[in-house]
C-alpha cells in the first residue's frame, strides 16, 4: 500500500517535472523565434520601463513622448498605471509596434491593493506565515483583477535602525524570521502558477544590504563585511529564489563603494552565477542615473554601460538605457551578449504570464469588479491585522476590557483617523471605507456604554490644544483608550528620523490623562518601532498596533475586549534611546560584556544607560500564560550527518484560550568566527485551550548550526552548542545544551 502510494507520488512528480520542462523548453523556442526578429533598438526597447502620471520617485525626463514611444516598441514595461481599463489602453498602443510585443504593469502592491492590510512590519509581528502568504495572495488577487502584472514586493531587506523609514516595508531585523516571510509573500503572490488569473509576478527586493543605509538615513551608502552580508542580508534574497521569486529589483545605496545598481559581485556573481538565477533585474526608480551623482559614472552612457555589464536588465525611469545601449554595442562598448541575455529573461516573464497568447488575459472589466468588491477580502484583513497586534504591556489586567464597562473616553488624534492607519503605499485604496478605532469601539460596545471623545491634540500640534478637556473626559470615565502615534507619512520611503519618539505634545497630553490616575490603555500606532519610555512606565496597558489598514479599528477592538487574544511577537528590538541605535538580540559577548548592571566600570556599556532594548526582539504578551516544561533531547551529541530530535510541552495555565509563538535560538559556544549570543533557528505558533497541553518536537540539523567562516563557506564546526526555547529572546525558559562531534 505504502509502496504503491510512494510510486504514485513519484510518477506525478515526474510528470509535473516533464510538463514543467516541457513548458520551459517551449516558452524558450518562442523566446528565441521572437528575439531573431528584433532589431537591436526593439531589444533596448524591453528593457526600459517609464512609469504612469502618479509617479514614485523624483520624474527624471519629462520630454519623453511615452505613447509615441511605447507605439514604436522602445518600451518594455510601465509602472504605476493600474485599473483594467487603464492598462488595456495602454496595452492597445504597445500593440501597434511592429512587434506587438505586450507590455508588462508593475505596481508597488505592498499590503494589499484595494483592500488594505496591514503594513509588512506589522504582519511579521504575527509570525504566522500563512495568514501572511494569504493576505499576499488577496493582495495578488486583487492586483492581477485590474490588469496589473507585477508587484514590487516583497521588501526583504533585513533592518536594524528604527531611523529608517522604510522599515515598515520589510520583515524587520531578523534573517531567520524575515528569510520564512519571504518564501510565504513570495507564494502568496505568484500563486500556484504564473499566468494564473489570481497570480501576480513578485520581485525581491532591493538588492542588497539597503537596510543597512548608514544612520538609517535612507538612499545612503553601506560599508559591510562579507561575513555580515552573506550571513544577515543576504538570506532573505535566497530563500525567495528558491521558492522561484519571479524578479528581483536593486537597490539605491553602495556596497563597500559600488553602487548596488552597477554592482557586478551581487548582480552577475551571487544573483545570477552562485544561485544560477533566471528571472530578470528591474533597477529601483532612476539609480542606473544616480550612479552619475554617486561619483561612480561620468554620464548616463557611462552609468548604463556599468549597470548593464553588472547585470541590471531593466532600467526604470532613468532613460539611461533607452538612448544609450544601442551606441555602446554599435561602438563595441558593450557586446549585444548581454542585451539578448536581458530581453530574453523578460521575454520570458512575459510568455509564463501568458501575454503574448492574449494580451488582454487580466483585463476584464467584470472580474475586477467582482473581485475588487469581495466582501471576504476584509473579513481576511481583520483576521491578520488581529494576529498583527503586539500587547507589550497589561498590568493588573486591566485588559480585556469588561462588557460592564459604563463610562470610556476615548483620546487621541489617531483615535478618529483613517488615513494614518493605512499608512504608505496605498495603490487603490478607499480610505473612507477604513473602520478607525473609535468606530470600532462604537461597534463593539453599541449603546451599553457611554463613550466621549477628545482629540487633545494633533499629531504634530505644538499647542497645548485640549488638556483640560482630555482631562475632564478622563476624570469621569472608567477607563481611558488612548490612540497616539505617527501619522501615515512619517514612515516608509524617505521617511528617516532622527528621533523616534513620539511627535508633537502627545506624550504631554498623556502624562496629563495619566495623571488623573484612571486606568488609562494606550494604543500605539506607528510604520516603525518607537521611543514611548513615560508610557511604558505609566500606562496601565500597551497595545502596539503598527497601522493596520482597512480593518484596524474592529481589531483592536478585538483585542481590547478580550474577541482575539493577542499573540504578536515584535519582528524588531524596541530601544530605549536613539543612542542604542542599531540594536538587535543577536549582538555578541564582546571581551568585556556585562555580568552585572553594578559593575560597569571597563565594560561594553553606557554610563547614561543599560544595553537592553525597551522592548526585546520575539516579545509579546497574551491575556493568558503558558508555561514550558520537560523539555528532552534525544541526544547530547550529534554528527554533523545526524540528528537531535528535541521535545517540550507547553500549557497554557490561564483562562483564556491563547497563542504561544514559542522560540528557539541557538549558540554555538566557540568557533573560528565569533557568534551572536543567540540566534533565532525555528519557531512555531501553537494554539491551547484554558488548561490544555501540547508536546512541541523540533530538530537540530546541521544547517541550523552552520554559519560563514572567514572563508565564506557554510560550514558547522565541531563544539558545544546551547539551545535555548523561549518565549521572546529575553525570556528564555528551557535550555540546554550539547555537542557536535
Ligand atoms: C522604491 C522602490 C519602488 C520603486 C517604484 C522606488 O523609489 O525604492 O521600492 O518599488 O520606487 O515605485
């Protein structure tokens, strides 16, 4: 039975290899045919995209005729044109080229396209990688419904400086955590195939280490070891080439002095020779033209020539391409090798979508109706933006709020606000639609309680705006729900602060609210981690709610009322100061690490402050507790071709039924290059009853051991290593540890 089940399994396998090889062997002879027939100006002609009206970067050529262009087959691809009606006109002029090759849509589609979710940082906080596969594949969806090919997601830049805006695009500072994101964004958006209608192509990006822009100040440059960039930063980009990430898109800084746009090691050594990829490389908005500003390239002819010998296939929004290539192959400069490489990764993209079969495939006016209104599509938002919220502090229990509850204020200039909670990148959003936290409360409690609202101040107000009557609101409720944070534009692409606390006078108006000494929950709303230290002192209650998107208001009211039990674990160290800045839990020992907070004198260590974030990295509270016992090792040792089978049991000992992300970090205690303290290896969300048990198993194998040595080989050395499972990675409850022989 087993056998003849196994051998099933493998002829289907064999079959879907041969289809599959099939496939790729006929798309190819169409993409030869096709490439026969171009002149070398077609050719550059794919590999220049321009975007639409609603631009995304800094417009670099406002002289370019982009119809008479795209009519005369001298463009490949459009960003920022969106809509079935939109693109299908646009697809109707690519069709009057000589050529009739179709053009590709791309769109930064980067948490959701209609329906908006959560923001990605957000969605990490979940740690749950199928609701985040789930909310891609809505995202893709939605997206593919109205004639977009293309999104430019996910982000997987792993990021250590809160400064950064664009945080809130990414996965946050661990490659662990952010390498199983990608694979699930990846996923989500392509599908089970490309070329399906609910399918979208993803593109990695930004290639590489742009999450490590010096003092997180955005389009900056990078000095990295390659033992930090292979083992960190690099990670992510793999795990979604191996899961068959259609595209990847570079990025805006240097590495070690060379522009990631001209940078041949990432680009034609690691990307297309180490890890043998196929698709193709979109520059980031105009940075084949910014090599000019960077100093790296004399001109735009001169940027092309670099970008291109580096591996850049598609130039977006430069025009560096577009004038320049066909004089460098003509004078010899660049061998047509190299074009044809590129216009044929395209190419190819473009038969898998099924375009040069009927160009028209996504353009259907009735389908993106139909799917751009799917009443599902919120129900799925609420759910993943409740899984989203991370409850970092309830003292007394002062939440879930009680039914009972006669009197609530409600203070705050993010308690109203819908704009803000939907934060950047909004492809088609209807941002009236967005429930805000006080229609969320309304909607929970209806007319049981009585509930007054004062703003108390705007987001960035410098005027002490309405204390007395936040106050006056406080003093007759029971309990107070505070909304502070950012406002929609403080985060994301060029959005870099300095200081990140928060703005304005709202941590005024909550010391005064405070001070009437209510019970007073404050919810944080923000695209990046922030300095709150007055509140995390004392507040009653924290709940981090990042922005959460259409759904934000019903589910914080979830959590607040006790309807979903928080289970968000923070993707990213919350430091106390901008001082600790870059912050993770992986650091190191160093040769004078801090044994006790009295004894600092010749120690790594501040004298103004400790060494520990705010809030650490994998940290989150439930409204329940779980406690972690009998944890057995199947061995204290292993081979480096074994195994060490691991077991645990987690209960949940308090009254409510809850999530625990429980997580393992791993040590090795001594080695040739000197290792992080911890290093997140597995985790798993696990879900009990009041009471209720369960045996969590794990494996140790020997990649979870390995790491780059000096030599950048993937190698796990012979030696002790410590094993530690927790509930965040400073509150480790089991350990142990054990050798590999
Ligand atoms: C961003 C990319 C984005 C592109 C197109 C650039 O400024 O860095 O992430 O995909 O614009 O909008």
């Amino acid at each position: 039975m087993l056998l003849s089940k196994t051998r099933l399994l493998l002829i289907a396998m064999l079959c879907v290899s041969i289809n599959g090889f099939a496939q790729k062997k006929t798309i190819n002879q169409r993409v030869d045919s096709l490439l026969r027939l171009m002149t070398l100006e077609e050719k550059v002609g794919q590999l220049n995209q321009y975007s639409g009206r609603e631009v995304t970067g800094p417009v670099t050529d406002k002289k370019t005729n982009q119809l008479n262009d795209i009519k005369s087959g001298m463009v490949g691809s459009m960003l920022n044109v969106k809509g079935v009606k939109n693109t299908s006109e646009i697809q109707a002029v690519a069709l009057q080229s000589r050529l009739k090759i179709p053009l590709l849509f791309s769109l930064d589609v980067i948490h959701g396209y209609k329906t908006v979710f959560p923001i990605p940082l957000a969605e990490a906080a979940s740690w749950d990688l199928d609701a985040i596969r789930q909310s891609a594949h809505i995202a893709a969806e939605e997206t593919a419904a109205s004639g977009v090919h293309w999104t430019f997601a996910p982000m997987v830049d792993v990021a250590h400086d809160p400064r950064w805006g664009r945080v809130m695009e990414g996965a946050g500072e661990d490659t662990y955590l952010g390498s199983q994101i990608a694979k699930a964004r990846v996923l989500g958006f392509q599908g089970e195939k490309l070329g399906g209608l609910d399918a979208v192509m993803a593109c990695a990006k930004h290639f590489a280490a742009y999450g490590a822009v010096t003092a997180g100040r955005d389009y900056n440059f990078v000095e990295m070891s390659d033992h930090q960039l292979w083992e960190q930063y690099l990670p992510p980009f793999k795990a979604a080439v191996d899961v068959g990430v259609a595209t990847f898109m570079n990025s805006f800084n240097t590495l070690n002095g060379i522009p990631a746009t001209g940078n041949s090691y990432l680009q034609r050594d690691i990307l297309k020779g180490k890890w043998a990829y196929q698709g193709f490389v979109v520059s980031d908005w105009g940075s084949i033209g910014e090599m000019v500003d960077w100093g790296y390239a004399t001109n735009k002819a001169d940027a092309a020539l670099k970008a291109i010998k580096a591996g850049s296939d598609m130039d977006m929004e430069s025009n560096a391409y577009r004038y320049n290539l066909g004089i460098l192959v003509k004078s010899g400069q660049v061998d047509v090798k190299l074009i044809d490489d590129a216009v044929r990764r395209i190419l190819y993209k473009k038969f898998e979508l099924g375009l040069f079969d009927d160009p028209y495939r996504f353009s259907n006016e009735a389908r993106e109706q139909k799917v751009l209104n799917d009443p599902s599509h919120k129900l799925i938002a609420r759910d993943v933006s409740q899984k989203s919220i991370v409850l970092l502090k309830n003292q007394n229990n002062v939440l879930p709020l009680s039914n009972s509850i006669k009197n609530i204020a409600l203070i705050g200039p993010l308690m109203k606000a819908k704009r803000d909670l939907e934060g950047s990148w909004i492809p088609q959003s209807d941002t009236t639609q967005v429930t805000n936290l006080y229609d969320g409360i309304r909607n929970k409690v209806g007319s049981s309680a009585n509930i007054t609202y004062v703003k108390g101040t705007e987001i960035h107000g410098k005027e002490q705006d309405d204390f007395a009557g936040a106050v006056a609101a406080a003093q007759k409720a029971d309990v107070v729900v505070m909304a502070l944070g950012e406002d929609w534009d403080m985060s994301g692409e060029s959005k870099s602060r300095t200081d990140i606390n928060l703005p304005g006078r709202q941590k005024e108006l909550f010391k005064a609210v405070s001070a009437t000494g209510k019970p007073v929950i404050v919810v944080l709303m923000a695209g990046r981690p922030m300095i709150f230290d007055e509140i995390s002192d004392k507040a009653q209650s924290i709940v981090y709610a990042w922005w959460l998107g259409a759904e934000a208001g019903n589910a914080i009211a979830n959590v607040l009322y006790g309807d979903y039990n928080p289970s968000g674990k923070l993707p990213m160290s919350f430091p106390r100061s901008v001082g600790q800045i870059p912050l993770t839990y992986a650091g190191y020992s160093t040769g004078r690490p801090v044994k006790k907070l009295s004894d600092i004198k010749y120690k790594s260590a501040y004298i103004d402050m400790v060494n520990t974030p705010r809030y650490a990295f994998g940290y989150g509270l439930s409204y329940t507790t779980f406690t972690y016992t009998d944890m057995k090792l199947s061995s204290a040792s292993m081979s480096k071709s074994q195994k060490i089978n691991g077991c645990f049991t987690l209960t949940n000992t308090g009254k409510y039924a809850g999530e625990e992300v429980v997580q393992l970090y791993i040590q090795d205690m001594v080695a040739s290059v000197v290792r992080p303290l911890k290093e997140l290896k597995d985790f798993q969300k696990v879900s009990l009853k009041p009471g209720e048990s369960k045996t969590v198993r794990f494996v140790i194998d020997n990649e979870k051991l390995s790491f780059y040595n000096n030599d950048l080989q993937w190698v796990a050395e012979p030696g002790k290593f410590r094993l530690m499972i927790g509930s965040a990675s400073d509150d480790i409850r089991l350990q142990d540890s054990f050798d590999l022989k």
